[in-house]
C-alpha cells in the first residue's frame, strides 16, 4: 500500500486496509458543511488519520485509477 499509488487498492492490499480500520466506509455530509466539519467528520470516523499528515479525497474508475475528487479545501457544497 504505497500512498504515492495511483491505482485503488488491490482485493489483498484491501483486506489489509479494513483489518487496520481503514476500509471504506459510508459518511454522510450536510451540504451546509465547511471544511472544518468535514475535516473533523473524516478524521472521526478515521481516527488513524489525526496522525498520518495530510490527506486527500480520491475517487477510481473501471480500471481503479486514481483521481483527486476536487481541490482542496473541501466542503459539503463542493463534493
């Protein structure tokens, strides 16, 4: 699991990232949200994030891509 991937997680690496609580997860956003609460919502339902550095929302194709979701600073409006 390199964090420079470019690539979504393979099915091992995967499984890999849910048995350390970093599986996916579905958090749901008022659209009023700002970037804060968003930041603050992520990093609760993440705890291991809080220490990992910065981050960034990412979304795959078909053939697991990688792409940045939007630019930063990311709030309930702009996802």
């Amino acid at each position: 699991m390199d964090k420079n991937a470019d690539k979504s997680p393979t099915p091992s690496e995967y499984r890999a990232l849910k048995a350390a609580n970093l599986g996916e997860k579905l958090l749901t956003f008022f659209s009023e949200c700002t970037s804060l609460e968003l930041d603050q919502k992520i990093k609760m339902e993440f705890p291991k994030l809080e220490n990992a550095g910065n981050y960034a929302l990412l979304s795959s194709d078909h053939r697991r891509e990688l792409t940045m979701a939007t630019e930063s600073p990311y709030t309930g409006p702009r996802l």
